[in-house]
C-alpha cells in the first residue's frame, strides 16, 4: 500500500485555502496547514473557516508566519502557496507590510522548498497585475509590467520570483492569477459579501464610480477545478518548468449588474450612495481563458447569476433570514 500524497496549504484558515484543504482531503491526500491568523480580518472568521477540517485525522494545522517561521516540510510532497496579505485599497496605506507578506513569504517558500528537495509549488498570483495598460481580454503572453497598487506590484513580484527559481533549481512551479473568487467563506471585505451583508440588512451600500466598472468574477468551486489542475500540472511538468495561467469566470459582469442581482436574490431592494472612484482600483478585469484551457483543461462551470444564488444561501443560512419582510424595488 502505499501512504497518501501530502500537501503544505499556506494561508489554510483562508477563504480559499480551507476550501482547497478541504478538497484535497477528499481525494484522500494528507494536508500540513499554515497559516498566521492576519488581523486584516477577524480571527474568529479564519477559525470559523477551520471548523470542518481541525477534527479531521489528514489534516494537520501549524499556526505560523511564512515569512519569518520555520516552514513544516517534512514528507511534504508539493506546495499550495495561497498565504498573502489581500487587499488593493489597503496597500496603499502600508506598502512595506505588503512587501514582507507577499514578496518575502514567497522567496522563502521557494526558498525553503528547494532546499529540502520540494519541487512543485502552485503560487496564488492575482488578476491585479494586469493593471489598466493591458488590452482586454487579459492573456498571460501580455507584458503586465504597470500594475497601479502596492498589492499588485508584490503578486508579480512573486511570479518574477517563480521565474528566477525555476530557471536557477529545478522547480516546477505554476502561478494562478485568480479573478475576484467568491463563494462560500468569501472573505468580508471583498464586495459581493459586503453588498449582500449590507443589502440584507437593510443598509446603504457604498459604489464607486458610475457602476459601469467591470470584473471577471469566479466561483469557488470553478478557482478550485483550476488549482487542483495546477497541483496536478506541476507533477507532470519537466523539471525547471514555470507556467503563468488566469482562473477566470469566463465573463465581464458590471458593478451596477451585481449589485441587482444580489438585491433580486435577497428579494430585498438596494440602497445605493455613489462616490468617486478609489485609487489603486482597475476599471476592468477580464481573463482569457484560452491559454488554461489548453495548459489545465480549465473551463468555468458556474455563470454569475447561479454562483450569487448560491452564495446567498450560504449567506441566509449562516446568518439566518432577515426578520422583516422583504422589500422589492418596482
């Protein structure tokens, strides 16, 4: 018999990475989780997050920074490196701290996999490093070098790094640049859970701009199709081997359409207040998905309007049905 494949999740207490822990699970792999519980978000949240896996006897939690503690490798058979510090708008605020938790954690994760002899690590990247130069729809054979925040600036700079590992050690390493996951656990901050928290409670939302901004926007369980696919190409990969690949929804949705259609899944009416554009936002995120078809057979399953329907059950059953009658607009 031989033992079960096991994995290091950095950033596991995460949205994306419990569920990616949770996944390889299932396929019967032992999984070492990392992560340092940020303040950028509530503990309790990440814990939360961690409930379904901390009693599971493949599962295995170490409580650490990866850019500063030592990193449990051991038997440790590939990476799934999805730890970072989130947020555009916030970078710009504390740049340094973006730089340590992105560019640094990543150099040593490299770092320390080819050191001890692990050679497959799939990189979590961001569709951010597009920026606002690169022609729409956004492929991976474009330059992507004016990214306008301090946070797109550290996720390719750690896709730099996973070119200069590659080509010096003989890694095989795949960088995802994931378009605005959403889904079950979706962190709070981002927008599609912060209008249907503030929609359902009957608050105002705040949006910025006209609401002709556009975004690519993937369902969980499509981001997750795509990362075991990158796990599994980096077992396949010649040694020395770096691939770059967009995660995307598969289509454009506008800010004012998704706010409609969180309102119309709530049955509740949307309370706007318009304000200026921010800083460091792109007007547009747009993946081709061309390249992952070929590179992963990545092809999105879960259109918008489904894959809000479905958060917003996860929403209502968590956080219980509001108790006044729903209000429709019209």
């Amino acid at each position: 018999m031989t033992s079960s494949p096991r994995y290091l999740v950095t950033g596991a207490a995460g949205f994306i990475g419990s569920h990616v822990s949770e996944a390889l699970i299932a396929r019967g792999a032992a999984v070492t989780g990392v992560d340092n519980f940020d303040a950028f978000y509530a503990r309790e949240v990440k814990e939360r997050n961690l409930a379904g896996l901390l009693n599971r006897p493949s599962f295995r939690f170490v409580e650490a920074d990866v850019a500063r503690d030592p990193l449990p490798l051991d038997g440790i058979e590939a990476i799934i490196h999805l730890a970072a510090k989130p947020g555009v708008r916030p970078s710009l605020e504390d740049p340094a701290s973006y730089m340590e938790a992105n560019v640094t954690a990543t150099a040593r994760i490299f770092d320390s996999a080819r050191r001890v002899g692990v050679t497959r690590v799939v990189f979590g990247s961001s569709s951010s490093v597009y920026g606002n130069a690169t022609p729409a729809p956004f492929a991976e054979a474009e330059p992507a070098v004016e990214p306008i925040s301090p946070y797109a600036a550290s996720k390719r700079s750690g896709e730099l790094l996973a070119h200069a590992f590659a080509h010096l050690y003989p890694l095989r390493i795949i960088c995802l640049r994931f378009f605005t996951v959403y889904g079950p656990r979706q962190r709070p901050d981002l927008a599609i859970h912060k209008f249907t928290d503030l929609i359902a409670r009957g608050r105002p939302i705040r949006m910025h701009g006209d609401g002709s901004s556009e975004r690519d926007y993937t369902y969980i369980t499509d981001a997750l199709d795509g990362i075991l696919a990158g796990l599994e190409w980096t077992g396949r990969a010649a040694e020395g081997s770096v691939e770059t690949v967009n995660l995307g929804g598969g289509a454009r949705v506008r800010l004012d359409r998704l706010i409609a259609l969180i309102a119309a899944a709530l049955g509740q009416e949307a309370r706007i207040e318009r304000h200026p554009d921010q800083p460091g936002d792109v007007r547009l995120t747009d993946a081709d998905l061309a390249h992952a078809g070929r590179v992963l057979g990545f092809r999105p399953r879960v259109g918008i309007e489904e894959g809000i329907r479905k958060f917003v059950d996860w929403y209502q059953e968590v956080h219980g049905r509001q108790s006044r009658a729903p209000s429709r607009a019209g």
